[in-house]
C-alpha cells in the first residue's frame, strides 16, 4: 500500500482565484516608468525601427502621447532629448531652451500630476558620444561633473519634478545635490544610475537617442558586467552622496544584482529593463516564436520578484493594459 500523501503544493495551483491569493510578487500599473524621446520639430511620430512601438515624439505630439500615458495609470516619464546640433562639450544639455527643457515645461502645463524624471548627461547632445568632456581622447571625470550638475539643474528649473544622473562620473549625485541645494530645489529627488554596466544590451537604445560612440567605447566608466561586489560599493557611494532612489541597468542579465542591493540597502530601488531586453522580446514574437504577452509580464515580474521597487520599461503602456485585462 502506497504512503498517504499528506503534501500536496499543488493544492494553491488549482485555479486563478487561488494562485491569486497566494501569489508571492505583485506587478502593478504604478511600479512602472515609461521612457520617451523627445526630438525637434512639429507633427514627428516615428517609429524606431530596431524598438518596434517606440517613436521618436516632436514636444507636441510627446505631450498628446503622454496624456495616454497617464490615462493608463502609469505615474510616472523618463525624458531623452536628442537635439538638432551637437558639439564637443554638450551644450545644449543644459541650455534653457534645449530640447529636453521645452518638453518638461509643456508636459507640466498640460498634465501637471505627471511625475517627470529626466534623464541627466551628455551623450545625445556631444558630437563624439561620450558622456563627458574629452580631452586626449579620455573622458575627463571632474571637468564632466560641472557639466552634468548645470544640466540637472536647468531641468529643475524647467520643471523636471525628480533628475536622473546616468553618466557615470564619480562624484556626480554629490555635485548634483549640492547644485539642487543651493539653488534652493532641496525636495527635488535624486534617482541615480548607480549600476550602470557596459552592456551590449544597449543597442537599440544607441539608435533611439542617436548617442552611439564615434570612437572607443564605454568601459572606463560604466561598470564590467562580471563585477558583483562593485555595483554595491557604488551603490553605496552614490547613497551617501544623497540619492534618492538607486538604480541597477540592466535587469534581466542583472537580477542577482538587483537581489543583493534590495538585501544591502533600505532604499527605493529602480531597474531599467533596457532596450535590448525589449527589442529581443518583441522581434521573438514578431516571429511567432513566443507570446509576447506572456513573457513580458513574466520579465517584469521577475525583476520586482528580485527586487526592484520601480521599472523603467519600454512595454509599461502595453503593461498597464494587460494588467488591467487579466
């Protein structure tokens, strides 16, 4: 005679009614950030061709845009502008009437609830691609830091409600904060690119904001995708220099990451499920070879399950619908 079993996990899987009760990780409309790109010009809609359903938006059409966006649910924007001229040291960054600052000014007078975050460096506005000033052929880091704290301020100043620092520069949440501080934007918060890893996952996202290196790469200042330990100790310093928020880019190849922050450090932890991660994911179910649906929601999950308090995320309009629908 065969033991009783008295176990049974599959018990809680029996239906939907009950895996929902018990379910572990919770996705919701409000843990999602949606990026755009933001471009010169009037009535421009374009698709990018290697980010299928992500669009190149003129200030007019990114503002009608993002009132869909709000409408879904979804809290909150992060803001890439690529400007029409480019130059050795960025200017136009932190120009006040660079491109970036025109769009945060009309989307907080046409939907002032809308939280907007800014992206903050100098890649899409250098002629070279770089980040940061370069002298010699070498990314110099303090000289960069003035640049990169004149840029979060002047989308302060346009209305930007919190700045995102992805540059890489050591040094660069201090400058920021004290900048803010100064200028008297003491309750503006910070989210830093904390771990922000030389990923080849950038690919697409090199063509959206049209910020691809003219020579060398990024490795002498975003992090070696095989350090672990690292991304907590610059977590660690970029806290102490007063962020806000902490970031780990990418997610998917970077859960681990993402785990061992959320375990280190008690503070709001963002990820950036990038544009590879995306594109893969949609030219995949372009093929037929899986449900896009499905799996995108189950990325999602598996980054707020490693962690992550807040994703930025290229699928959250498409998202916000399906968890809505299901």
């Amino acid at each position: 005679m065969k033991a009783e079993l008295v176990k049974r996990p599959r018990r809680l899987r029996l239906n939907q009614n009950i895996r929902d009760m018990v379910r572990e990780t919770s996705l919701d409309v409000k843990d999602l950030i949606y990026p755009y790109f933001v471009v010169e010009g009037e009535n421009v809609k374009e698709e990018i061709e290697a980010m299928p359903k992500v669009f190149h938006f003129s200030i007019d059409k990114l503002v009608k845009d993002v009132k869909e966006t709000y409408e879904l649910g979804i809290p909150a924007i992060l803001l890439f502008g690529i400007p029409s001229s480019k130059d050795e040291v960025g200017s136009q960054a932190y120009a006040s009437s660079g491109i970036v600052q025109r769009a945060v000014r009309a989307i907080k007078e046409a939907i002032p609830s809308m939280i907007v975050i800014t992206d903050v460096c100098l890649c899409e506005y250098t002629s070279h691609g770089h980040c940061g000033v370069v002298e010699n052929g070498y990314v110099d880091n303090d000289k960069t830091l003035e640049l990169i704290a004149k840029t979060a301020l002047s989308h302060v100043k346009a209305g930007a409600d919190m700045v995102a620092p992805s540059d890489m520069m050591d040094g660069r949440v201090g400058c920021i904060r004290q900048i803010l501080d100064s200028e008297g934007y003491v309750t503006v918060p910070i989210m830093a690119y904390s771990a922000k890893y030389a990923s080849g996952f950038y690919g697409p996202f090199r063509e959206a904001a049209q910020s691809a290196p003219q020579f060398g790469d990024r490795r002498s200042y975003q992090m070696d995708p095989a350090n672990s330990d690292e991304a907590l100790r610059a977590i660690a310093l970029d806290i102490e220099e007063g962020a806000d928020i902490v970031m780990v880019k990418p997610a998917l190849a970077y859960l681990d990451i993402i785990r061992r922050a959320k375990d280190s450090f008690k503070v709001p932890l963002a990820t950036y499920n990038v544009s590879g991660e995306y594109s893969m994911i949609k030219a995949a179910a372009l093929k037929g070879w899986l449900d896009e649906k499905v799996v995108a929601l189950e990325s999602l999950t598996s980054m707020k399950r490693a962690g992550a308090d807040m994703i930025i995320t290229y699928f959250a309009k498409d998202a916000a619908k399906w968890l809505t629908t299901r």
